[in-house]
C-alpha cells in the first residue's frame, strides 16, 4: 500500500512521493526536466536521502523531457544514496526521454531502471526478502554452531569426568595376570 503524503505541481510538473510498507520511497515527477524543475527534483531527493529509506524509487515514467541539469541530478542522488547504502532505482519507459538521455551520457548502466512502478516495488520486496533471508539463514548457522560448541564442550567436560573416575585415578593398579 501506499500512503502519499504530499502532492505538489510546479513549474508544470507534479511531485508525489509516498512509502511502501517503510520499506521504499517513492517520489514521482513528470513533465519537462530542465532548469528550476531540476533544482526542485534535486531538494526533493536530497530531502527523501536526509531521511535515510532503504530504497528510494523516482518514477519518472511521465517526463516529457529532460537537460542536462536533470543527468547531474540523477547522478548526485545516485552517489549519495550509494554512500548513505540506500538502494535508489528509476522507473521510466524504455524509449523514453530518460533512458535515452542516459544511454547518450553512457549512463543508464550505473543505474538500476525498470519499466513499471511495479516491477520496481516486486524488486523492492524481492531484494527486501531475499536480504532477510540471508540475515535468517546466517543467523540460524550461528545458532547451530554455538550448539554444536556447547555439545563439544559438554563431551569434554564428561570424558575428562570419566577418566577422573578411572583406575589411575584412585592409586589402585590394575590386576595382574597369574604368572
């Protein structure tokens, strides 16, 4: 589900941005992507990376154009979501405006792009399980490890008990054979 919390229009172009079980943001622009609306986009985003989501999803599948300004917006809010390790994906059509800017900058590699807002949130949630599952799974091979010490621990502790219950133990010699 997402709960939108803001919808702005500026300069032509509509804001939204909501989360998704506080696992994603999501911030959504559309319209040209030059000048002023890229300054707006690159606050908005730095404002969304302040706040530390574990992924944030800019659905960009409405932009009708975009400069240069929008490129470096991109690439500032994909270095510091990489340094802050908040996973950042775009959402824009293939043969869009975007992704045609990108790959002419030689870009669109050092993103993460998908066509739908729905395949980037089955990503999200794919990416979120498969993390959990890795913790789960590390998490339950630590457990059975420190099981398996205290099991060693507890076979030594008994055999060195057993041999303190032994013959030797007692000053008393074994029989001997009739010679």
């Amino acid at each position: 589900m997402i709960d939108d919390e803001a919808v702005g229009w500026q300069h032509g172009w509509a804001s939204t941005h909501g989360r998704l079980a506080n696992l994603a943001r999501i911030v959504v622009a559309s319209g040209d992507m030059n000048g002023t609306e890229s300054s707006i986009l690159r606050r908005r985003l730095a404002d969304e990376l302040d706040g530390e989501p574990t992924r944030l999803v800019l659905e960009l599948s409405r932009v009708t154009s975009v400069g240069s300004a929008f490129i470096d917006v991109l690439t500032d809010a994909s270095a510091t979501a990489g340094e802050a390790d908040i996973s950042f994906c775009l959402v824009a059509p293939p043969n869009g405006p975007v992704v045609d800017a990108l790959t002419a900058a030689a870009l669109d590699e050092l993103f993460e792009i998908s066509a739908t807002l729905s395949e980037a949130l089955i990503a999200v949630n794919h990416s979120e399980t498969v993390g959990a599952a890795v913790v789960e799974g590390a998490q339950r091979a630590r457990e059975r490890a420190q099981l398996i010490c205290e099991a060693a621990r507890k076979t030594r502790d008994h055999s060195r008990r057993l041999r303190g219950w032994g013959p030797r133990a007692h000053g008393s010699e074994l029989p001997s054979g009739g010679d």
